[in-house]
C-alpha cells in the first residue's frame, strides 16, 4: 500500500488524509477532487485545529498510476459524483473502502467495480466540526474495517499495518455487519436526536429526555436487525455507545446537525427513513423513527422553501 486516493475532505477524510500524508509523503496520498474544489482548497487551503495542512490535490492520475487503496469519505448525497471521480484512479488491484455512514454504500460501489475490490468499513468516536476550511477535534476516531465474509486476508493486514504505521485507530472486527449496523443504530439515533433538537454529543449524553428518544430509537433499530437476520446486535450496544457519546467534546456536533444548521441536505434518506423502509419490507413497524424521519423531512423542506423566499 504505497498509493493512496482519498475523497472528500471533510470532518473524516481530512484527518485521515493528513495521518497518511504524514506517513507515505505528500505526493503518495492524492486527493481527489474536482478543478473547482480544486482551485478552492489551494487558495484557501485547509486547517486542522488551527493549523493548516498541505494536501496533494488532483484530478485525474498524474503518469497513468493508480491507486492501491482508495479511501471514500464524502457523505451519501455525493457518492454517484465520487464514483465518477474515483473511476480514472481504479486499477485491477485497487482496493476501496467507503467510510459513509449507512448500510448501502458498498453494495452501490460493488455494482460500479466489482465487489472483490471492496471492503466493508465505517469510522466512529471522531467529534470534528467543520466550518468552511477550519476542522476542529479532539477524537480522531476509529476505522471499523473488514472483508465482507469477515476472513483477515493479506490485503486487511497490509491495511491493518498501513494504518498502524499512519497512526490512524482501528479494528478488524469479528463481524464487520454486525458493527455497521451498531453504527447504523447510533446514525438513525443521535444523528437524527441532534438534528431535531440543536443537541451536541455532551447533551445528548447528559439530558435524561435526549437519552430517552436515542436509547428507545436503538431499541427499534436492534428489533429490526434481529428480524433482518443481524446476529449479536443486542442492548449491550446501546450501553456501550452512550459511554462513547459521554467521551466525546461536549460541544462536539454531529454531522447531521452540522448540515441541518448549515441549511444543508441530511442524510435523513440513509439513516430514519432507510430503517423504516426496511422495516416495511419485513412487515415491522418502527414508529418513533418513522417519526422522527419525518420531522427531519419536514425542518429540511421548511429550509429549502425559506431559501427561495426573499426576507422580510
């Protein structure tokens, strides 16, 4: 794993694109971008806890190389412009990982370049915020990576080292589906809770009615895992997030909160309302998240209709 593409350079993929950088050298971990973002990040460059980080930006492979490992850290609602990107910079060996929030990313990927080059993989404990080109932390998190039959292949150690050596947290579960859907369970809860509410991580954590309306949408997304067929998501999961939410930055924000505050798309789509429509499809209802997806549809509609609207 000597090359390395990344996209999207946000809260998750800046960090973990500066870790590699610092390890493999600018010129080896290429940032994929577009001519625009291109020209926007060198002129305003990019800054990680007040310091700023060069990257290697580029549009298409500089000499016709490709890439060994391609890391996807945009959000959902940018992952069919990402694969156009990403394309140019597939070879036969290339390996990619998407650290998307959902469930649904490496089955799309898959159909795009084959399922042999993907891994299943998300990223958790990370508390950045992101305002324009200033990302700030106090976590960087962990990467939750795997094969998709959970066997630890040559390629996951070669990453597993790759990542040691870059100083980036992870862990090679047992079962990767099982912890996507712990993550799912915790995006379709806090996620949403936060976007509704105005709520960072400390008082998500802190407020016994917060609390409630996370652990008792954990509940339904556990049942529909079970029915699913997800093995070992139980409330022990529950537990053992709340005491995540608690280490956090208490003034840290989700990410569906940060787009909710910036008038931006959530990702509503993948978190609630794709639970309730898998809940649908197996005969189960899940009322609270049912509604609690519709609130964030209805508040999202509110600010797109307010941005066609001149002030008063």
């Amino acid at each position: 794993m000597k090359k390395v593409g990344l996209i999207g350079v946000g809260a998750v993929g800046a960090i973990y694109g500066w870790r590699l950088s610092e390890l493999l050298g600018y010129e080896n971990v290429e940032i994929i971008v577009d001519d625009k973002r291109k020209e926007r990040y060198e002129r305003e460059g990019i800054y990680l806890n007040e310091k700023q980080v060069s990257f290697n930006y580029v549009t298409t492979p500089l000499n016709d190389e490709k890439s060994d490992l391609i890391i996807i850290a945009t959000k959902n609602n940018h992952l069919e412009k990402a694969i156009a990107s990403i394309a140019p910079f597939v070879k036969e060996e290339t390996t990619i990982i998407s650290l998307l929030n959902g469930i649904d990313s490496e089955e799309i990927l898959a159909t795009h370049f084959g399922k042999e080059k993907l891994l299943y993989a998300f990223t958790t404990a990370l508390d950045s915020t992101r305002l324009n080109n200033k990302i700030n932390f106090s976590t960087e998190g962990i990467i939750y990576f795997g094969e998709k039959d959970n066997v630890k292949t040559d390629r996951i150690k070669k990453i597993e080292k790759l990542f040691s050596d870059a100083k980036i947290n992870h862990i090679v579960p047992d079962d990767i589906h099982l912890e996507m859907w712990a993550k799912f369970m915790v995006n379709v809860s806090i996620n949403t809770v936060s976007a509704i509410t105005g709520a960072t991580y400390g008082q998500c954590a802190s407020f016994e009615s917060l609390k409630t309306l996370i652990i008792e949408s954990q509940k339904e997304v556990i049942e529909l895992a079970q029915k699913i067929g997800i093995k070992g998501l139980d409330h022990s999961y529950i537990q053992k997030y709340q005491k995540i939410f608690a280490s956090l930055e208490y003034g840290g924000k989700t990410s569906m909160l940060q787009d909710m505050e910036s008038k931006r798309e959530t990702e509503n789509r993948w978190f609630c309302l794709r639970a309730s429509e898998l809940g649908k499809s197996v005969g189960l209802k899940l009322p609270l998240v049912e509604h609690m997806g519709l609130i964030v549809e209805g508040l999202e509609a509110v600010n797109q209709d307010n941005k066609k609207r001149p002030p008063q």
